[in-house]
C-alpha cells in the first residue's frame, strides 16, 4: 500500500468535502524545530511527571507496573483559521489539550497496566487528510517522524526489555500503525508486545503478515481497534469501514450485541465513570452505540458519529481488558 492511501485510509472521513479550511503552502522553512527526544520536556507524560489529574486514574505503586504503555494522540487542532501544517511541540494551548483532553480521557484507561509515555509530536492540522497532495502528506509523514524518532528514545533509554502496549486514537493511529509496521512486524520486538488498541481508523485483517487482530479478551501480540457510530448511522460514504477490524470493546470477542449490563463504564468530562450506560451492536466495520446514559445525554442524541468517544465510552471496559491481557502476558513469559 503506498503511503498517500495508507494514510486517507485513516481518517479521511473526518473532514468532510465541504469544510473549507485556510490554508498556505508547504514551505519546508516553515517547518517547526525538530524535538529531541532526549529532553524530558519535549515529552507530555514520562512516568516522573505525571500531573495530579492524571493520578487519580492511575496506579499508586507505579514502580511495581511491571509493562510499558506508549500512547499516541489524536487530532487536536482543527481550528479553521489555523494555517500551519504541523504545530510546533511548544504551543501551549496543543500542550494543553494533550493533557487535559486526551491523556487525561483517554491515555488514562491504560495507567493502571503499564508506566505512560506520551511524546509531544508536531501533529499535523486535521486538514492534512483533506489536502494530502497539496501539503497533507508532507504534514502528516513529518508528524510520524517524530513519533518515530520518540519510539527510538523510548525503547533505547527507557524500555530496558519491558513488555509493551501500544495505545492511539484517530490521527495517533495513523502513526501508531506505522509504529507496528516499522518496529513490531516480522521483528524480535514482537515477543514484548502485549497489545496494540489502534482506535478510530481502518485496520484490515491482513494489514501485516505476523501481527494479527485479537479475538479473544485475554489474547496477545496482536491488535485491536473500532469505530463508533450512533446505532442505526454510517459515514456519508456507507461502505467506507467495509471489512475493517471491528474489536466488540465490551466483550472483546465475537459477540455482536451487548447489553446494559456488560458494559463496564462511560468515562465523561466530569471525570466520573458512568457504568452500565449503553448497548452496543457490531456491524461491518462499525461500533453501533445507543445514546449513552449520562447526564448530557440529550444532547448527545444528536450526533452521529461517535468517533471523539471512541475510547472513553468504554474507558473502563478497556481498563479491564488492558489488565487482563497485561496479566496472561506476563504469566505466559515469567
């Protein structure tokens, strides 16, 4: 697969063919400054600087997690008026939607199996996925550049042979599923992977040849991942997630319907879990979710596309899969 389709595969279904975005020339002078990744401060989360929001979902004896979480994030700037391509790892506001927003509500679900990294990268504007011949591809392989190089620092200076989980929504999919392509596929790595949840892209059954999608709830080595959509809603383009991997994140099985009562816990923005909350059923390529049970719920009765909620709709359910794959991996090599 060349590299402009494996990219629209990912998210081009975010932008819509009406959006209409300002926009300038990739200019390779206009690039942001490289990140080095030997400096603390060019990453989000390391395992010493947690922020005091994200320790209240995390593990009290960090120092005993025995697995290693790297998380990539998802878009966060889709500012219409934004002209840049890439955001450089300094700008404060993306600084702090990547805490506040996606590691606090969605990197989070993980930290009670594993020490969190989570490097800053010069994310590309959501229009890239729009755009990718005028600018979009240059915007988006130059953001997995950086998550590459991130991985390199992590697994040369920080991993020391420890098992890993890999963890990414939307954009940070993207990137994550060139992470399993250059490091894990057909490569030694492999044996320390415990699970890869690549969230909210497309992701075929024979996207590689040694990695493969899991089927089972205590499963390893392989890879997980859903889209959500309002039940009984598709993409304007109906067959877009056709033949996609569809992980049931309730029961992580081949079930096709859940009920009420199976689902674990809604994580909202009040930072409390609403559990028993919604019903799912499993299409083609598609979560079907009902109207989650919250107090907003009204509201959300108008969207169609879950995809912002495509991991804390199911935080805790995704908590307590993450541990129990951590747990048969680590009884299975000890």
């Amino acid at each position: 697969m060349n590299k402009i389709t494996f990219l629209v595969v990912s998210i081009c279904f975010l932008v819509g063919c009406k959006s209409v975005y300002k926009t300038q020339e990739f200019v390779s002078s206009k690039i942001p400054s490289a990140p080095n990744y030997n400096e603390e401060k060019n990453w989000a989360v390391l395992p010493n600087t947690y922020t005091n929001e994200l320790k209240e979902f995390s593990s009290k004896e960090i120092d005993t997690l025995k697995a290693d979480v790297f998380y990539v994030y998802p878009t966060l700037n889709i500012d219409k008026e934004d002209i840049r391509w890439n955001v450089p790892i300094e700008d404060k506001e993306q600084q702090n939607k990547v805490l506040n927003k996606a590691v606090l509500f969605q990197a989070s679900a993980f930290t009670m199996s594993g020490k969190l990294y989570v490097p800053y990268y010069r994310q590309a504007h959501i229009r890239s996925y729009q755009m990718l011949e005028n600018g979009g591809e240059k915007a988006l392989l130059l953001a997995y550049a950086d998550v590459k190089k991130a991985f390199e620092t992590y697994l040369k200076k920080y991993n020391h042979g420890r098992p890993i989980i890999i963890a990414s929504h939307s954009q940070g999919s993207t990137h994550a599923k060139f992470l399993l392509r250059d490091f894990f596929e057909n490569n030694p790595l492999q044996e320390q992977l415990i699970a890869a949840y690549i969230v909210g892209t497309i992701m075929k059954p024979d996207q590689y040849k040694t990695l493969k999608p899991m089927t089972k709830p205590n499963e390893t080595g392989g890879f997980v991942g859903w889209n959500t959509y309002k039940k009984g809603y598709y993409p304007t383009k109906k067959d877009f997630y056709k033949g996609s991997i569809t992980t049931n994140p309730i029961t992580w099985d081949g079930e096709k319907t859940t009920t009420l009562t199976q689902h674990k816990g809604f994580l909202y923005s009040n930072k409390k879990i609403y559990k028993k909350a919604l019903k799912i059923e499993v299409t083609d390529g598609l979560i079907w979710a009902t109207n989650p049970k919250f107090p907003m719920r009204f509201f959300m009765s108008f969207m169609k596309n879950y995809h912002v909620g495509d991991i804390n709709l199911f935080w805790l359910d995704i908590r307590e899969n993450v541990a129990l794959r951590t747990k048969t991996f680590l009884e299975k090599t000890n």
